[in-house]
C-alpha cells in the first residue's frame, strides 16, 4: 500500500513538473508570436515611411530647376504626367501600366497606392503599382486579373468610378477593402499593410504654391 | 522498508531527468528563437538595418554616407541583389549560450532602392553611399555598400 502510495505521489509530481513546464512554454511562445507580430508591422510601417519620404526627394514627382531639386515641393506638372488624375476618368486606363515611380522606387514583393491631394483646388491624383514580384509563390497577374474581375466594365462600375470621383474623395476608389481582401485571400497572400500621409507643398505655376498631402498605402506580400 | 522506498527514489531521479530535459528544451528555444530578436549583432538585426540605412540613403536629395558597425567581435557576408539584402554571419567562435545549432546563420531584408549590386566579405562594419549624377537624360541616383 505504501509502495502503490509512493508510485502514485511520483506520478503527481512528474504531472505538476510537465504542467509547469508547459505553463512555462507557453507563456514564451505568447511572448515570441507576440514579439514577432509587432516586429513585422513595424517593419511594414517603416517600410512606408521610408517609401513616402523616398517619393518626396524621387525627381520624377518634386519640383526641379536645374540640378536643384526641391524635396517635399511637388510639381503639377510632374504629378499630371506620371499620376492619375482621379478628375479625368481618361487617365483611369493608366491604371496598371508600369510606371516609372515604382521601377525607381519600390520594395520587392509589394503592391503601392500613391495618392496625392491638392488641399486648396481639391485636384486629386493616384497611382496603383508593385515592385519586383514573383517570390513566396505569390503571382501578382492572376492577383492583377482578380483585381480586375472587381472592376467590371459595365455601366455600373463607370456609374461608381463617376460617382468617387465627383461626390467622394479618398485614395481607393476603385476597389474597396474586401475586393483585396478577396483576392489575396484566393493566392494565399501572407498581407501586411501601412496607410501613412505626409505633408506636401504642391507647386501649381511659377507664382503658385499649394498645400497639400501624400498618402501611402503599403501592402506587403 | 528499505525496498518500499526504491520507488520513490527512482521516481525523483526520474523526475529530475524530465526536468533537466524540458529545461534543455527552453533554453534551446528562448536561445534559438528569442535571443536573436534582440541581439544588436545578430543577422536578422544587421539585415534589417542595412536595408533600412541603405534605403534610407535615397531621401537625401544629393549625397550621403552613412557608417553602420553593428558590433565589435562578428563578421558578416553580406550580398546585396535585386532590392534584397542578405547577411551571413561569420562566428568563428561559437558561444554555447549564445549561438545554438537552431540559431539562423543567414537572414534577409527589403531595400526600395535600386543601382546596388554588392558583394562583400568578411567585414565588421559598413559604408553606404548614395550619390546623384547629372547626364544628359536627367539625375540618375548611385548607391554603394563597402565593408570593412
């Protein structure tokens, strides 16, 4: 009886020595996924803001006389040529062409939506495109294609890209969260995303200066 | 009497070489995974710090350098390729605590800027470079990463 005693106490502590230790376990992995999450998206955020800053001194965007280039004083000019301008449904067809401002700046694997807004005209531009693509087995046209298959069309979408364009103002006209969600969710896209605005000087004509601010929007795959 | 209380002594030497062993496994894993988190000199660190300075870089509008010694007694194997940055680390003397056989030896980061393409060996410390030329298409903007 004593024997079968001492066995059964035996048993009790290697239990209580396993369940401490798994206690233990698990409060360092709480703490490693923990750790792990907030370092990846604060490697998505800082990621965005170097990207907004880079496109604040990126001559294809600031304002440049001579070998001069003006940071943070953006030219309509420039913004006209290589945005879209969201108040000339026209320039929509500009959509996914490849645009100089991502191939200069861009981080691998990622998709980008530039967004400009003149604070005193109201004059609206935005940009959607990727850097260089194709690893973690993500394929960025079938995402592209599905992105696509969102955007009908058909005279209700040309209705609501009207309507954003003369009723709302914002950065993502075209598709809302769930038309991404969507398709990342189809490719198995691991997603990580930062929305970041910066102030911005907008230079009209030789006498004019306006306020204005650039928003970055920053997914990465 | 004395047979009645073998079991018990069995069970706690038992029971001390489970502990010992979970123990080894915590440790294994608070070095492995943890430890390496924090570590200014470790490769995921360095990666991502090269890649942030050397994007970085590209805000200023003409010239910068930028000096970057991530620790005194480490050094690296750093490859830097289509806007990726890669570190090896070159520990010559592994510290048991320190470095286990779970512990990356390479890790890798994302850079924004392009015109890079290094090579560099053995080196403790870094120089990045960033320099606009003038041609006749416009500014064209140059990176370099040395070591030593």
């Amino acid at each position: 009886m004593k024997g079968a005693e001492k066995v059964l106490n035996t048993f009790m502590l290697a239990l209580i020595a396993i369940g401490g230790f798994v206690v233990v376990m698990l409060f360092f992995l709480n703490y490693y996924v923990q750790t792990n999450a907030v370092i990846k998206t604060s490697d998505v955020d800082r990621h965005a803001i170097a990207l907004g800053n880079l496109y604040l001194s990126s001559d294809k965007l600031a304002y440049t006389l001579g070998k001069t280039l003006n940071r943070d004083v953006f030219s309509k000019e420039k913004l006209d040529k290589e945005m879209i301008n969201q108040n000339n449904v026209l320039q929509y067809t500009k959509i996914f062409s490849d645009s100089p401002i991502f191939k200069d700046v861009s981080f691998p694997n990622s998709i980008v939506v530039l967004y400009v807004q003149d604070a005193e005209s109201n004059d609206r531009w935005f940009l959607i495109g990727h850097g260089s693509l194709g690893q973690n087995g993500f394929n960025y046209f079938d995402y592209e294609n599905c992105l696509m298959t969102k955007l009908k069309l058909d005279p209700q979408t040309i209705g609501r890209i009207f309507v954003y364009t003369t009723v709302f103002s914002g950065p993502f006209p075209l598709w809302d969260q769930y038309d991404f969600k969507e398709c990342e969710s189809s490719y198995n896209a691991q997603v990580g995303a930062s929305l970041k605005d910066f102030p911005v000087a907008i230079r009209v004509s030789d006498s004019e200066v306006h306020e204005g601010y650039l928003v970055v929007w920053l997914r990465e795959i | 009497m004395k047979g009645q209380e073998e079991p018990g002594i069995i069970g706690m030497v038992l029971i001390g070489i489970l502990v010992v062993g979970l123990l080894y496994l915590l440790i294994e894993f608070v070095f492995a995974n943890m430890v390496p988190l924090f570590s200014s000199g470790s490769v995921q660190i360095v990666s991502r710090d090269l890649a942030g300075l050397i994007t970085i870089a590209g805000i200023s509008p003409y010239k910068i350098t930028i000096e970057y010694s991530p620790t005194a007694d480490v050094l690296y194997n750093v490859s830097v390729d289509s806007r990726i940055v890669t570190v090896y680390s070159l520990e010559t003397n592994p510290k048991p605590m320190t470095i286990s056989s779970g512990v990356s030896q390479y890790a890798t980061a994302k850079t924004a800027v392009d015109n890079i393409k290094t090579i560099i060996d053995s080196a403790k410390s870094f120089e990045i470079q960033k320099s606009t030329q003038f041609t006749g298409q416009g500014r064209e903007n140059v990176y370099s990463v040395t070591g030593k």
